[in-house]
C-alpha cells in the first residue's frame, strides 16, 4: 500500500499540496466575509448563500465551453495566472461601494475561471504520481484541504471581530496572491498533457463521450447532486447563526478530514466500493436535527459526525478515474470539479429560497431530505449495472479512445 512519505518523496507533490492549501484558505475567508457582508447589507439569506457560492453557477458554462483548456495549458503557467486573477478580484470585491450586480458578476467571472483550474490542477496530479499513488494523494489534498478551512474558518471569524469583512476580503487576496508565488517556485515546468486547438466544440466533444457511457454518468450525478445539495445546507450557516457560522463550518471541515484521512488510507478495496451511498447518507443526516435548533455544541459535533461522509467523494472519484484513459484524465476529473461546484451553487440557491419562506434550520432540513432522495435514486439506477472487471481493464488500455461502456 502507497505510503505517505513515498508521496512527500514524490518531486512536485508538496508544492502543488502547498498550492490547493493557499487557495482553500482564500477560498475560505474570502468567501465568509463575502457572505457576512452581503448579509449585513441585505439581510437576505437566499443572496448570502450566493455570494458564498453562487459564482459556481459560472462552471457549467466553464465546463461546456472552455474546460478542454484544462489538458492544453502548460499546468504550471496556469495555476499561477488562475491564482492571480483571483487575487485580483477578491481584491476589488473589497472596494467600497461596489454595487451588488458588480459582486456577482466578479463571483460569475471567478467561477469560469475556476472551471478549468480544477481540471489543471487534478491533470497536473495524474502527472504527478503513478497510478497506484493517486487515491491517496488526492486524499492528502482533500484533508489538507479540510484542515486548511478548519483554520480559515476560525482565523475567518477572527479577523472578521477585529478587521472588517473589507479587510478581510484583502486578507484572501493576499492568500491567493501567495498561492501564485508559490506554483511559480514549486512546480515544474512542463509541456500541455494534449495537443491542438483551444475550443468549445474539442471540450463538447469529450464531455459528450465522457458522457455517453451510462456507468460514467451516474458516477458523475452521484459526485455532484447530493454533494451540492448538503453544500446548499452549509450556505444557511451564515443566516442560521450570525454569530457562529465560523463554527459551524469548522466542525464540517473536521468531519471531512477524518473522513477523507480514513478513506485515502485504511479502507480495502471491498469497503471502497460499498461504501459511498451509506456515507452520503451519513452527510445528510444532522440537518433534521439543526432544524429543533440544538445548543451550539450539539449542532457542532452532529456536524462533525455527518461531515465524515464526504469522504464518499473520494471513493467515487476513484471508481470514475477506472473508467477514463489517462490522456483525458484532466478534462474528465475538470468535469467532476465543475459540475460539483455548480450544484453547490444550484444547491445554494435553492436552499436559500427556501430559507427565504421559512427559518434556516427547516430550509437546510428539507434540502437534506432532497439528498437522501437522489442519493438513493441514484443507488438503484446503479445497482442495475453490471461488467466483468476486464472490460475496466480495456477501458485503461485505451488512451486514443473513450469507451461506450
């Protein structure tokens, strides 16, 4: 079994881990103060939970028309520029009096640009490290992921009680400024992982064969719906509790770090397979309970507990990449993160509308009953597929091609 120190040994595989960690933690405070500042200036919780996730709504045209640049881009140059472009514009959603429908389409642009960056970053990995290697180092990324918004969240809160939300957009600037400095330095320079023209219609045609296989897309559904409807759930912190929103969301990163640490290195192969459907329904679980409004100490460890199912992610993630060759590695796992971040915003936006008719904590109960409803959907639509392990075998032997499955 891949060990973590054979990854740290891995040239490139620390740097692009220190890269991913800056930009969750921009991501994270950022994003808080953005949505602390939308709702001290509306107190509307349905364009809080937007200004905190809405811009995800840009990645499903950023996944359809621009997302076979994510295979094309020499990944380092990239990364940088996609870093320092957020700097940029987390730096002018800080101006004062800047207009709402400005906000929102600074979050629009952010999120095109974060459409290819997923694909950059996860091709980037897929170079990175062999094959075997991959489940756990794209588990190391998501726990550092988790850790690094366990500490953005409470250093968020913080600098939200002793700077304003303005400053603290600057401060996430800031990080996503280092997050550029940091890929210049630490990766590699290396050639495009494809050749050929940037288009829309190149990235139609291999998100249409990726696509076409029936296994493929409800791998793709079950990564994206009920992830991005517990994510709308998390949208309502803010409007649910004002004061404690930075707790709230600490003990969700807590949970999906112990999630993804045991996912990446103590389950066997059985448990991997089996395992994503009881762990999605683990994620929906603790939102019925916030709904009766517990002690805060309460909320935070159902929280914790349920946050352990994102870890389903990572095991569907894993049986995705058995079915697409490596040459569209970047493209295919771009699409996964695109179409993720847009149902987070689409989950967003409906649990904020709901929210707008009906206390928080209701809002994120029935959202978490709409999960559980597709997870399981999902689940017998799945059971119904079947194939002998040869036929993903033929699948990996096959880089000029994606098959029908």
């Amino acid at each position: 079994m891949p060990t973590y120190q054979e990854l740290r040994r891995t040239p490139e595989f620390t740097p692009l881990v220190l890269v991913c960690a800056l930009q969750a933690a921009a991501t994270t405070v950022s994003g808080l103060a953005l949505a602390t500042l939308v709702y001290a200036a509306t107190a509307s919780p349905l364009l809080a939970a937007l200004s905190m996730f809405g811009g995800s709504f840009a990645q499903v045209a950023g996944a359809a028309a621009l997302m076979s640049a994510a295979d094309r881009l020499a990944p380092r140059a990239a990364t940088a520029a996609l870093a320092l472009g957020f700097a940029v514009s987390t730096a002018l959603l800080a101006a004062p009096g800047l207009p709402l429908v400005a906000v929102f389409a600074v979050l629009l642009c952010q999120g095109l640009a974060a459409s290819v960056g997923g694909g950059v970053r996860f091709g980037l990995l897929g170079e990175i490290l062999p094959r075997e290697h991959r489940l756990l180092g794209r588990s190391v990324l998501n726990m550092s992921a988790g850790g690094v918004q366990i500490c953005g969240f409470a250093v968020g809160a913080a600098l939200l009680g002793v700077l304003t939300p303005r400053g603290t957009l600057l401060a996430g600037a800031f990080l996503y400024a280092a997050a550029a400095a940091a890929a210049l330095r630490g990766l590699g320079r290396r050639a495009p992982r494809a050749t050929g023209r940037l288009s829309a219609g190149a990235t139609w045609r291999v998100n249409s064969l990726l696509w076409a296989s029936r296994s493929r897309r409800l791998l793709y559904l079950g990564l994206w719906v009920p992830n991005g409807l517990i994510v709308g759930c998390e949208s309502l912190f803010v409007p649910y509790a004002p004061g404690h929103a930075g707790q709230l969301f600490a003990a969700s990163a807590v949970g999906m770090l112990a999630g993804d640490t045991v996912a990446g290195r103590l389950l066997g192969a059985r448990l991997r397979r089996r395992l994503p459907v009881p762990l999605l329904l683990l994620l929906a679980a603790p939102y019925p309970l916030l709904a009766s409004r517990p002690p805060l100490p309460a909320a935070v460890a159902a929280l914790a507990v349920g946050s352990f199912g994102y870890a389903a992610s990572l095991l569907q993630q894993e049986q995705l990449m058995a079915l697409v060759p490596d040459g569209l590695m970047g493209q295919a796992l771009g699409l996964h993160s695109s179409g993720m971040l847009a149902c987070q915003g689409l989950g967003a936006a409906l649990a904020g509308a709901v929210a707008q008719r009906v206390p928080a904590g209701t809002a994120m109960a029935v959202i978490a009953a709409a999960s559980v409803a597709v997870t399981l959907a999902l689940a017998a639509g799945s059971g119904r597929i079947r194939g002998p392990r040869r036929r993903v075998e033929r699948r990996r032997r096959a880089p000029q091609r994606v098959s029908e499955g």
